[in-house]
C-alpha cells in the first residue's frame, strides 16, 4: 500500500510520543506532524496535507470538536478521535466528536510495559491504514447532509409488505454508524410500537458511552442489551461488547459466546439470522453505512422470506461496504438516506395506530 501520512494531536507530550511511537514503528506509515491543540491542528492540516489525523478532545486554546468541525469543513481529511479516558461521561461525550465529522472514536493505546500494549497498538495501526482510504467531502457549515435518497420503489409505499405484521425492527452499522443510528432514533415518533436491536461495530469498551450518549440525544429509551431481557416495544437495544445478540422465544434478547463472524463481535450476520429464525416475514430489517460485508447475505434471506429490507444510500454514506454489497446481492428492497428511512418507519407506526 501507499505510504500514509498523519498528522497527531494531543495536548500531552507523553501520548503524542506514545502514538508516534507506535505509528511509525509500521513500514507504511510516516508521522508527518505532531500539534498540541486544536489551532496547530487546523494550521497544520492545511499546510502539510496528511492522509489521516488522530484527534484528542480535551484541549487548550481549541478542543478536538471545534478543530474537527473546522477542518472537515475547509479541508477535509479523515480524523480518528483517540480518548484517553475511561470515565463513561467522558466517553459518551467524545461521541459529539462524529457529529463534527470524525469517522471513528477510540481508546488511547496504553503503555509500552502494559501487558495489553501490542495488542491494542495494532488495533491503531489497522485502524491508521483503513479509515486512511475513505474518500471525504468537505461540509458545508449549516448544510444538512444526507437528504439525497434513492429507491428501487416508492418511498411512500414502504409499508405495504408489512402493515400490522411487523414485530421488530434489526439494525446493523459499521463506520459512520453511530451518528446515522442516533438520527434514527431521534426522529422516531412518541411511542415508536416495535423494538429494536442494534449491531454497531465499535471498539471495545465504547459500548456503555454510546448508550449513553444516544440516551441524551433522543427520547427513545436505550438499553445495553441483557441476555434474556424483555424486548419492549419503542426501546432501542444495543449489542453487548464481546457477545453475539439475537432474539430468543418469548420476545427476549439472547446473548451468546459464539465465535466471531467475519471477524465481529458483536456481528450483524449473527443478529440478522437470528431475527429471521424467529420472526421470519415479520421483521424489518435495516443494513447502514459500514466497511466490509457484514450482514449483507442475511439480509437477502431475510428479503427471500418476506421481511421488509432497507440499505442506506451511498450519498449518505461514510462508507457503502456493507449497504453496496446488499444491493450486489439483491437484498435491498429500498435504497434509502437516514431522512427517508426515519420517514418510512414512522409510517409504519402510523399505519399499525390506524
């Protein structure tokens, strides 16, 4: 691959050292650039042209967001935020960071001397060389993105395969998923009468602050899912970190130490085929923006059997892997943008008070 260039920002000298460190350890990285706030970042960014930034939040003089915001709206460029703290509030903020164009939210590696360091030093690197090759746009400041939609079929008839027979709604994201999921949520309607299960790759340990953070930015009640627990209609169930999630007799969630499924767990492929052993013709089933292919084939037999498929469009997508496989596959009834699918689902939750 080609050398990628990065640029690293942290207010702290000993986790600047740390991750270039680490980042130039690997033969296809180069450090080009390191800043100490969130001005330098700016600065730097126009001036050295990186492939890729790593992101601190917490900053002087500008933080991670404001830098984040300014740079994806001037010169665009793939940015890792990189947290070094463990304070669930902390974490759930930093989740503002993707709203200002931050493709991804990660844990700082730890020390060299910690027995966990290569692990998760190669964590970063993998993740330095993917996100690396995203193709940005720039943002336009009070733009609202994603609007474009496109479909295989009208928008408006959405809720004819299923009427009444909807009993659960199955979501699956990858990169760029968490902001996509929470405007979901947010603009589902007051009592929103299915639950719904989420899948949303993420690191380790960001789970909790994901809830949390989509807790605070939506009315529907958000849960980090229970083995067992009840699926309540209009509550949101997110994938526990380390466990595959699917649905269990009785309307309850399942929880399971299966291996992992191109490489996921949590896997969208996992809770996908489990939704369509149990609720079969019954579900709605919704593949995101995402890398990879994960969940892709379990949509098509979700759509074989009857379930209502949507992907979310390429436009509006941060990455089109896993919606662009579905529609390779033919699984996508509806190619729709985030506006249109909360759209779609709020008529079926008109159609089923009707």
């Amino acid at each position: 691959m080609e050398m990628v260039n990065v640029l690293i920002v942290d207010d702290s000298p000993v986790a600047r050292q740390l991750i270039e460190y680490i980042l130039s350890r690997d033969p296809d990285i180069r450090v080009i650039g390191t800043a100490k706030d969130g001005e330098e970042a700016i600065r730097a960014v126009r001036d050295k042209k990186p492939d890729l930034v790593t992101m601190d939040i917490n900053m002087p003089k500008m933080n991670g967001f404001d830098a984040t915001r300014t740079i994806m709206e001037t010169n665009p460029v793939p940015i890792i935020i990189i947290t070094g703290s463990e304070n669930l509030h902390d974490v759930a903020t930093s989740f503002q960071a993707l709203n200002a164009g931050a493709v991804t939210l990660m844990s700082r590696p730890p020390g060299v001397e910690h027995p966990e360091f290569a692990k998760e030093a190669k964590v970063l690197v993998d993740a330095v060389k993917t996100y690396a090759d995203i193709k940005l746009v720039r943002r336009v400041p009070g733009l609202r993105t994603g609007s474009a939609s496109t479909t295989y079929l009208k928008a408006e008839s959405v809720i004819e395969p299923l009427g009444d027979g909807a009993q659960i709604v199955a979501i699956g994201a990858s990169t760029g998923g968490p902001i996509v999921i929470q405007k979901l949520l947010s603009g589902l309607k007051k009592k929103f009468p299915l639950p719904l299960v989420i899948v949303q790759h993420m690191t380790p340990g960001f789970s909790k602050g994901f809830a949390e953070w989509l807790q605070g930015t939506t009315e529907i009640p958000i849960h980090i899912a229970a083995d067992g627990e009840y699926l309540l209609p209009g509550h949101a169930y997110i994938a526990a970190d380390g466990y595959q999630m699917g649905v269990a007799a009785g309307n309850r969630i399942a929880l399971a130490n299966a291996p992992p499924e191109n490489g996921l767990r949590p896997s969208v492929s996992f809770l996908f085929r489990s939704v369509l052993q149990l609720y079969g013709s019954r579900s709605i089933a919704l593949l995101l923006t995402g890398m990879g292919r994960d969940g892709a084939e379990e949509l098509k037999s979700l759509k074989d059997h009857g379930a209502l498929t949507i992907v979310q469009d390429e436009q509006s997508s941060v990455v089109h892997g896993m919606p662009g496989e579905a529609i390779k596959l033919g699984a996508a009834m509806y190619v729709l943008s985030p506006e249109k699918i909360v759209d779609s689902l709020n008529e079926i939750a008109n159609d089923r008070r009707e």
